[in-house]
C-alpha cells in the first residue's frame, strides 16, 4: 500500500468519526435520531 492510499484511507476514517461525532452531538439534543452509514469494506492484504 502506498503513501497515497493510507493517506486517502485515514482521510476516510477521520470524515467517518466527524460524522459520528456529530451524530452524537445531534443526539444528545434531539431524544431519538437514527442514522444509517454506508461502509466499503475493503478486502486489504498484509
């Protein structure tokens, strides 16, 4: 994997947590918020 890719992947998993943390932060307002994220899973090798 190449520099290029960890940092694209590691930018997709900070964009996935801010989502997160925003919904968590909406929640704590509103009493009940369902959220659905979609997910890529990727087949990596070692």
């Amino acid at each position: 994997m190449t520099n290029t890719e960890k940092i694209a992947n590691a930018k997709k998993r900070i964009d996935e947590l801010e989502r997160l943390i925003k919904c968590w932060n909406d929640s704590e307002q509103d009493e009940s918020k369902i959220v659905n994220f979609t997910r890529n899973i990727e087949n990596k090798v070692a």
